[in-house]
C-alpha cells in the first residue's frame, strides 16, 4: 500500500467531467458526473488500486459533494459507492436526488461516457 508523504487534494476537472483527487501532485482517484439541468449525476468512482482502502474515495465524494452544494446543484447517485455515502452522511440528504428510470436512459444518451 502507497501511503502519502502529503494530504491528498481534490479538484474539479470540468473538461472532464470528473472530480480527481491528487496524493504527492498525482491523480489517483477520480469520480465522474454528467450535469443534467440542475441535477450533478454522478455515475462512477474509482481509486487506484495502490491507494485503496486508506479512505480516498470518502475524501474525495465529499469534497465533491461540498462542491455540488456550493453550486447549488443536486446530486444522482448512480454510482454505488455515491449511493452508499449519502446513505451514511445525513448532511447531504437535502441535494440528493433518487435514480430514476430517466436518469438512467438519459445518461444511456451521453456521449463518450
Ligand atoms: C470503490 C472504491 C472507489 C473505494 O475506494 P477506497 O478509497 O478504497 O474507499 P474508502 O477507503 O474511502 O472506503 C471504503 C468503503 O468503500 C466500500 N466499497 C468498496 N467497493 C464498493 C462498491 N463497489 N460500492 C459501494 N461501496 C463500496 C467499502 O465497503 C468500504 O465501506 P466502509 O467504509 O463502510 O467499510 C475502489 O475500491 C475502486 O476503485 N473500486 C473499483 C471501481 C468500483 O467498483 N467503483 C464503485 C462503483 S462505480
């Protein structure tokens, strides 16, 4: 397991469409969304194997969701481990969103996903 000589930091990369979280000035981890009107749909989080299981992904979503709340937005988790976060962070119960049939079709529909 690599372990980080400084704080990882999480940045939005909007040509992306992607949140990356760095450790030591490198991406490893990101997570992946598509706008949808006001709506932020988040559709998949990954962290690289080396970095795993030291709480990244957690750091990373909720600076992420921080971030969608600053703008106003609302949140879709259709990522499993978005799903899960907000079920265990309360604090973001009043931007979250349910999945629905037509987000999912919607999101079938974005290109280059
Ligand atoms: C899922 C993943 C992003 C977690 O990254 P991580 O930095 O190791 O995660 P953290 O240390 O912050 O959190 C670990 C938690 O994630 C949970 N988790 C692992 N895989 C998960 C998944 N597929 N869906 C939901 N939760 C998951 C673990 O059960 C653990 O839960 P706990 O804190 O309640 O014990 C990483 O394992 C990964 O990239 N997996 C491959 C891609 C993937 O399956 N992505 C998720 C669906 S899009």
């Amino acid at each position: 397991m690599t372990q980080p000589a400084t704080a990882p930091t999480v940045q939005r990369v909007d040509a992306k469409h992607r949140y990356e979280i760095l450790v030591d000035g490198k991406t490893v981890g990101l997570t992946a969304f598509r706008d949808h009107d006001d709506q932020r749909v988040f559709y998949h989080t990954e962290i690289d194997d080396a970095f795993a299981g030291q709480g990244l992904a957690a750091l990373l979503v909720q600076q992420a969701l921080t971030d969608v709340r600053g703008s106003g937005k609302r949140v879709v988790p259709v990522c499993p481990y978005v799903a899960k976060f907000l079920k265990n962070h309360d604090e973001f119960a009043g931007i979250a969103d349910p999945v629905t049939p037509e987000v999912l079709q919607w999101l079938e529909t974005v290109p280059s996903k």
